[in-house]
C-alpha cells in the first residue's frame, strides 16, 4: 500500500505553489509510473515510422519498453519488449522490418503480434500446448489521431478523443500545413538524458519568462553576427542568428502572446515571433512554392487558414512536446526522479519543397540538438532546478504568476491573463493530482 494517500497527495498541491517532493522523492516518482504514466495516453510516434507489414519501432512508456509494429492487416500493435521465457529485451534495435522478434538469450520466436511461434527445446516443457499463453504481451489501448500513434497501459479510461480535447487542434495544425497532410518522420533522431525530474521539460517549453535571461549570451552573440543572408545568398547557420534573436525579444512581447491550458494537463504557447523568414517566408521563393502547393491541394482558403495558426510549443501531458511550425517532436522518457531521457524528432512534408525540410534540420540543430544553444542553456538550468529541490528547505516552489485572472473560454481552455501566466504548471499539477488521487 502507497504511503501517499489521496489526502497525503493533495497537501503537496496547493492553488498557487508545489511541494519539492513532487520533483525529488524517489516513492514518489514510482507512484508516478504507476499512476500517471500506467494511466494516461502516451505519445509514442508516427505512422511514417512503421509504415509497411513488419516494420518497428521500440521506445518506453514509464517502465515498459515497448515494441511498436504495424501488423500484415495494416493495424498497429504495441507489444512488452520482454520475452516471456526469463525477461530479456527481445528488440534490442530502434527500428526495422522483421518476420520474427526472436529473443537474443534462448532464441524464442515470436510473430509480428506477439504470439510465440517456435521455442527450442520445445519437448522440456511438457504440456503441448503451453506456448499458447506466452506470447508477448500487448499493450491493451491502441489509437491513432491524425497520424500519431497513442496507447496506454490501462485497459479502462477516457478514449483519446477525450483525453485530447481542444489539444486535438494543435495536431490538426501540425498535419493541416502539410501539402496532402503527408508528413514523416525523417533525419534520425536527437536524443539526450538531464540530470533532473521530468516535470521540468514539460513546464519549461510553455514558459515565456525565461528565454530573455536563459538564453542571454546566446541572444548577445546573435545579435552581434553578421546579417541573415537574402533569399538565394542564404547560409545554413542565418536560422540560428534568427531564433537567437527572437529569444531576445522585449517582456512587453511575451506578456502579449496567448498561453492555453486543458483539463488533462496539455496546453500551447502562443507564437512570439516577428521574422518572417522563421513563420511565414513571406516572399521568400521557397515559401511562396510551398505555399502554392498547400493551396493547390487544401484549397486557397484551407490554405490562408492553417498559415494563420501561429503557435510555439504545444504539451501532450505527460510526456510529449511539439512544434506544430517548425516540425519538431520530442518524447520524454523518465527513469528516476531525478534523470530523464529525451528523444527529438523531425518531421518532413513529404509534398513541400526540400528547402523547407533543411530549415527544420537547421531549426532542430538550434533549438533541440546535443550541441544547441538552446538546449545547453535548458539543460543547465533543470539541473540547478533539481539540486534545488534535492536540499532540505525551503519546502515549496512558487506557481503563482497570473493565479487568479486565469480565464475559462468556451472550448473547454483556460488562458492565462498574460503569455507569462503560469496557469499551464497548475494545470498540469491538476491533471497529475487527478491521477495519483484516482481509484483503481
């Protein structure tokens, strides 16, 4: 039995501030995987990464690894990585195309569903037919939203229609820029771990506060580069000359772009930025290309009206992260209260032209590689937050700014009175009280 009751959990939640704990203690984080991530829909990647009969993919939701596989019938299973003989991770690869997982230790076969086909030694068992209940285990939900494959751990709970709710417009955001709605995930994958609770990710990409001061020394260095060149004359490294700089931009600029929250903890940043050259290329060649063809398949209306949407980062609690602009998605993987895994993926609109993708790169290399900017001064900065927290006293960390002039819309958000509200931490505070406190 939890030593954390329902009671015991919401003193550590309060309307404005939460306690260390909730970052720090290890029985917590273990409630966690338990209770948030064996409950919640989880984010696990693209259809375009198991596009054919026998492709896969392996990734984690909390303490399962996982197997995703598209099936000969086209479905899409999710399967325990783990064979049932004595444990093993069967799929030690992170991709590929297979008839059979078969398990590197005693060589058990099993089909692209998971069920066990072939054991060697197969007579040392005895019963005949003892095969029949050792397959692989499948993960009991499945779905797909606009090409995005979800599942979750608990048999039971919100469709994920439900679970999506208004947060469903930013994945429609993500595919409606596409020419076609053909997106796929392309250029390999960024991975990196932090030495910090994975909390700290999913509430630092909807804060607006803190690029200014984060980020200083890169928006210095940007800002005394030389200029990003013309159109035709351009170098790979302009896209970070300018994102570095819009990081720069005045407070009166951040309080004045939007911040979202939902009931299930998801919520979306309104976009800061003023070049163009980074959201809308306008009269950039390239652009106008890319723009003609979206409007050629989508229709000139559909067109206008995906490339008004302007959005940062949208979350997907509890572990997913994306750029519905600038095609970009990243997948948080905890493993202790205090260290995390993130794997960052690029997108490429399979129908748009090439230049659009090697921007994403370049955008990806900036904002979401080992070696970016960006993250360096991210990373850092969790990890101050965590040694923080790890110290005895103070016991409470603040949540406060804009408590109290949140607003409820009609569509089921809450908006924070300013883009610095930090009504997107509370929220994800109540969805993840909402959880741990939850029978079952």
């Amino acid at each position: 039995m939890s030593a954390f009751g329902p009671e015991q959990l919401a003193m550590l939640v309060q309307p404005d501030r939460v306690h260390r704990s909730v970052y720090a203690d290890p029985a917590i984080f273990e409630l966690e995987m338990e209770r948030v991530f064996g409950r919640a829909w989880l984010v696990l990647g693209h259809e375009s990464q198991a596009r054919s009969p026998g492709d896969y993919f392996t990734t984690r939701m909390g303490r399962e690894p996982v197997i995703v596989a598209r099936q000969d019938d086209g479905s899409v299973r999710v399967l325990v990585n783990r064979c049932m003989h004595r444990g093993t991770t069967v799929c030690a690869e992170g991709r590929g195309n297979v008839e059979r997982f078969v398990c590197p230790y005693h060589g058990w076969s099993y089909d692209r569903g998971g069920a066990l086909r072939a054991v060697p030694f197969s007579s040392g068992y005895g019963e005949k037919d003892f095969q029949k209940d050792l397959g692989l285990r499948p993960i009991p939900r499945i779905a797909l939203y606009r090409g995005f494959i979800f599942a979750s751990l608990a048999a039971h709970g919100p469709d994920l229609e439900t679970f999506l709710g208004p947060a469903k417009s930013s994945f429609d955001d993500f595919v409606d820029r596409a020419p076609g709605g053909e997106l796929e995930v392309a250029g390999g994958v960024f991975k990196h771990a932090y030495q910090g609770n994975w909390k700290l990710m999913l509430e630092n990409h909807l804060d607006g506060a803190h690029p200014a001061y984060v980020h200083a020394s890169s928006v210095a260095v940007a800002r005394g580069a030389p200029e990003p060149g013309a159109p035709g004359a351009e170098h790979y490294y302009d896209i970070a000359v300018r994102q570095m700089r819009q990081n720069g931009a005045p407070d009166a600029v951040w309080e004045a772009v939007g911040i979202w929250a939902t009931p299930y903890g998801h919520g979306w940043l309104g976009d800061y930025h003023d070049d163009k050259r980074l959201i809308g290329g306008a009269g950039h060649p390239v652009f106008e290309e890319y723009r003609r063809r979206l409007a050629a398949t989508a229709g000139e209306g559909e067109a206008e009206r995906a490339l008004r949407v302007t959005r940062w980062n949208t979350i997907v609690y509890p572990n997913c992260s994306f750029m519905s602009q600038f095609r970009q998605l990243r997948i948080i993987q905890p493993l202790a209260a205090d260290r995390s895994v993130v794997y960052t993926y690029s997108f490429r609109m399979k129908d748009a032209p090439a230049q659009m993708f090697r921007d994403t790169v370049a955008f990806a290399n900036v904002v979401n590689g080992t070696a970016s900017w960006v993250l360096t001064d991210d990373l850092e900065v969790y990890e101050r937050i965590q040694r923080g927290f790890a110290s005895g006293s103070p016991e409470w960390a603040y949540v406060g700014r804009g408590h109290g002039r949140d607003a409820d819309e009609p569509d089921g958000t809450r908006r924070g009175a300013t883009g610095t509200s930090e009504v997107f931490i509370r929220a994800q505070f109540r969805a993840w009280l909402d959880y741990m406190s939850a029978e079952g």
